[in-house]
C-alpha cells in the first residue's frame, strides 16, 4: 500500500493504522508535511487529494477527516490481492528496491565461542538482512575478522598456559589477564596433535600457535551461527588490510598529523571528544588504523549504503570513524552504525549460572542448546536492539499461550488442522471469493495482507521487533477468530478456510523472514 501511495504522490507516504476500524483501513497525515510547500491548509489540501482517488478500484472510500486520508481498501481488492498471495506464495512481501548495501555485523574476536551478547547482535543483523533481501535490496552480509593485534597474542600465550597446567601437569601462573574455558582444552590438544607437545612451553612459536587456533576459533563461530540459521557472503581479516595502510594514511592527507612522535587523525573536527592515535611512537598502527582500511576498503567497493551493527559499549568510537570516512573523501552518511545492547539472562527468576565451558561468560550455544534456535531467535529479534533486553529461559520452554513463539507456531499448525478436517478441496477453497465475509473476517483478512507493510516498516525503521509484535498479534487474531465462529461446516466453510490459508502465507512468510520454518504440526495441538 505505502507503494502504491508512493509511486500515486511521488514521496514517501506515513501509513497509520486508526484505532477504530470505522475510520477505515489506514490513515496519512500527508496533507500536513504538504501544507507549507503548497502555502494551503492541510484540510482543503486532504479534500483535494481525496477527490484524486474517485475513479480507483483499490479503494471503497477515500476520506479527508480533520487533514487526515483515510483509506478503505475494497472487497474486490482485498480478495483479489489474497488470491494473487496464495498463488504466488514466494512473490508476497518482495519488492524490487535494487539499492546496494554491505552489512556487517558479529565481527566477533576470534579468540572465544559466541556468548549471549553477540547472539542478540547476530540475530538483529541477520533479521534486518532477511528483510532487504525479500525487499529486493542487492545486501552482502560481512564479518570482519579481529585477527591482528594483543587479542591474538593472548590467545596463543592462554593456550599454551592451558596446556602446561593441562597436559603437562605444571603449577601455571596465570597473568591477570588471559583467556579461559573448556574451548582451550580443544585447542590445546589439538595444537599438541599437530604441531607437538614442545609447543606448549615454546614461547618463540607462541605467535604460529596463535594463528592457527584463531582458525580454529573461526571455525567454532561459524558453526555456532550456522546452528542458528546465519550464514555470511564474506569473511575480511583484519591481518590481511594494513599493508594498504600507507596509501590509505596518504589518502587523508591533512586529516592526520604528527606530534609526540605518533600519528594522529583529527577526529575532534567531526565530532570525537578528542583526536585519536593511528601510529604508535614504534610505527604500529593502531586498531583505529585497521579500521579506518577497512571501511576505506568497503568504500571502495561501490555500496551504496552500508550498515555496522556494533556492541553498545561501541557507541564513543562511532564519530572517529566517520571522520575518518570525511577524511577520505567519502559521505559520512553513507555509514549507518546500529548499536545491540548486552543481555541479562534469567532462569526460574535467578540469574542464569555460567558454563565451565565459558569461562566467565554464558555461551550462545548453551543457550540454543537448551531453548532451540527458534526461541532464541525469536526473543533476541523481539524487543529494539539498543535497549536492554531480559528474558527468562524457563518461559520460553513453556508449551503454552504464555510462549510466544510456541503460540505462533500453534497457530500455523492449527490452520493445518483445520485444513485437513475439511471435505473441501484445495482447489474449491482456492476457487472461492472473500467478497461479503462479515466484520471480523474482514478484519482478520486485512490483518492477514498488512504482512508487506510490516516488512518494509521494519526494515526502513531498522525496528525488527515490529515482525514479531505483528506476527503475535496475527496468531492471537486467528486463535480468537476460531473460538468465536464456527468453521468446519458454516455456510461460508470454503471462504473462511481461504482466509485462514492467507493468514497462515503470513505467519510462515514472517516467521522465515526471522529464520525460523513454521510447523505445520505440534505435539500439544488441540484436536
């Protein structure tokens, strides 16, 4: 609808949804943001654009009330577009918008498994790239790999400490601080396997041991995404960029200067609290050096766009960066950070313990493993990333209304039932109108199709929650719905089971769009 009303205005169009049904099916305040261009007032402009739509058969009635449009949408427009649904199942939702974006997100060290922290901010990416894709957006999902720099030192040194004290029974001291967890009892015996047990106390091969257990640790991230259905185009090394470093310090020219014998980017200008080091005194660059090549790099590419979804505690590096995208001639709006905020994670109310396996931290994989990736994807896409989020595990393993996602799920597979009770064929309730259902089904119908308007409000708000909110509300229409009316047998049995088909498009279309496959049966089902 928002695009039929965009291409009609030639701008973008906010679509409200009036309270009070009687209103009609949707509302715009488009009259107001044109009052000042057209020096009119907002209701003599509403009458006048009211009045453009008198010959169109998308809509009943088109209504200026107060400044306001309000739209009724047509039984004949209504059914035929429910039909269309149906019939292009794959086609429902998508749109052709072409832009080119590169979205990174995760971006995680490869020194350690996920925990529960990047899990929200891998879930949050890989939502918003599910939704440009089915949008027509041409979206590189990217990881950049950390693989330069203290942190890999230290996961080297943190192996071959696990190692002596492990395998080689030797009282360790451990610096204050180095990695820990079960994952290092892996890597220790599989560096032992590989390269020998004398690697353990050889500090000059510490920096080789550390290269490959980084591998190693990338392997273990992967497959820990993959179990949560998200997959990346690309993999960037941070080792692989700093020997375009040169060019690239030469590229922002007065950007940068010298004093105290460093290099300094004059972040200040565009924003920082203060101008930041690239070169260290020795001629190292810093971490900010590696990510100022990199977005260079990115830039270079050709994206139109491109999105960062980054930890909240990222949130002060986020103007030293875009200066030094300015700095390199580059539109600083072009970059988009989106923040992802920790989690504080609960069972039966007491605050979750954390794993041996962890180390001092609660493992992604611990918690798929015990609530499924459906949950957990649910819960992390659910509320908006850059506020707190606090979810008790123990609801979420509940088998009941009070699980959301498990009350979603009933209601696909309860539509299935439903389905396959009736004497009906496919085909006859395929055939059959939705013109002339009463109120409610309406009112379910439309709720039904609003599925296109959720996808692009979500994906253009960067607000994935707003797909869950809608896909709840949607099951719990449809549960209420079939308390209320009798189905199975009613004299409009055909129609009313076409209606529950298209409810059913939406909530398997939504439900993929979070990458999670909607059953068509469950064990608890109600018969």
């Amino acid at each position: 609808m928002s695009a039929l009303l965009r291409e009609k205005f030639g701008r973008e169009v906010v679509l409200e949804k009036p309270k009070d049904r009687s209103f009609g099916h949707f509302a715009t305040p488009i009259a107001f943001s044109l009052s000042k261009e057209l020096r009119k007032s907002p209701m003599i402009i509403a009458d006048e654009l009211a009045s453009s739509f008198d010959d169109s058969e998308v809509f009943s009635a088109v209504e200026a009330v107060k400044g306001y449009l309000n739209f009724r949408l047509s039984e004949n427009f209504l059914s035929e577009y429910a039909t269309w649904a149906l019939d292009n199942p794959a086609e429902f939702g998508k749109q052709e918008k072409k832009e080119k974006i590169l979205l990174e997100f995760v971006s995680a060290n490869p020194t350690g498994p996920l925990h529960i922290g990047h899990a929200r901010g891998a879930v949050y990416g890989d939502t918003l790239l599910r939704l440009a894709r089915h949008l027509g957006y041409d979206i590189t999902a990217e990881y950049y790999v950390n693989d330069a720099g203290n942190q890999i030192d230290l996961l080297g040194l943190s192996i071959q400490l696990e190692g002596r004290a492990t395998v080689l029974g030797e009282d360790v001291e451990y610096p204050e601080s180095y990695y820990r967890g079960e994952y290092l009892t892996g890597l220790v015996l599989g560096a032992v396997e590989k390269f020998g047990i004398d690697i353990l106390n050889n500090q000059s091969r510490q920096k080789e041991l550390a290269l490959w257990a980084k591998d190693k640790v990338m392997e273990i991230i992967v497959k820990d995404l993959g179990d949560l259905n998200i997959f990346f185009d690309t993999f960037v090394y941070e080792s692989s960029l700093y020997d375009d470093w040169d060019r690239v310090l030469a590229k922002m020219g007065n950007g940068v200067y010298e004093k105290d014998g460093k290099m300094w980017i004059a972040s200040e200008t565009h924003g920082d609290e203060k101008d930041r080091v690239v070169v260290r005194e020795d001629n190292r660059p810093t971490y900010l050096a590696g990510d100022i090549v990199y977005h260079n790099q990115k830039f270079e590419r050709g994206y139109e766009h491109h999105v960062n979804i980054w930890g909240a505690d990222h949130h002060g590096y986020i103007p030293r960066v875009k200066a030094a995208v300015e700095f390199l001639d580059y539109d600083s709006n072009k970059l988009e950070v989106l923040l992802s905020q920790m989690v504080s994670l609960l069972k039966d109310g007491e605050p979750y313990k954390m794993s041996k396996r962890a180390g001092n931290v609660i493992l992604m994989s611990d918690i798929v493993e015990e609530i499924g990736s459906d949950a957990l994807r649910f819960i992390f896409a659910s509320k908006k990333s850059d506020t707190a989020l606090e979810f008790d595990l123990a609801e979420f393993k509940k088998q009941d209304s009070s699980n959301p996602i498990f009350y979603i799920q009933y209601a696909h597979a309860r539509i299935n039932t439903i389905l396959n009770k009736s004497d009906f064929s496919r085909e006859e309730i395929l055939n059959s109108s939705l013109k002339g259902l009463n109120e409610n089904a309406d009112s379910l119908l439309f709720d039904a199709l609003l599925l296109p308007e959720i996808i692009e409000d979500a994906f253009s708000s960067r607000q994935v929650q707003k797909l869950p909110d809608y896909l709840k509300a949607l099951a719990a229409s449809l549960h209420k719905f079939y308390y209320d009316f009798r189905i199975i047998g009613s004299e409009d049995e055909a129609k009313l089971l076409k209606l529950f088909m298209v409810v059913a498009l939406s909530l398997k279309t939504g439900l993929s769009l979070m990458g999670i496959k909607a059953k068509d049966h469950m064990s608890k089902e109600e018969e």
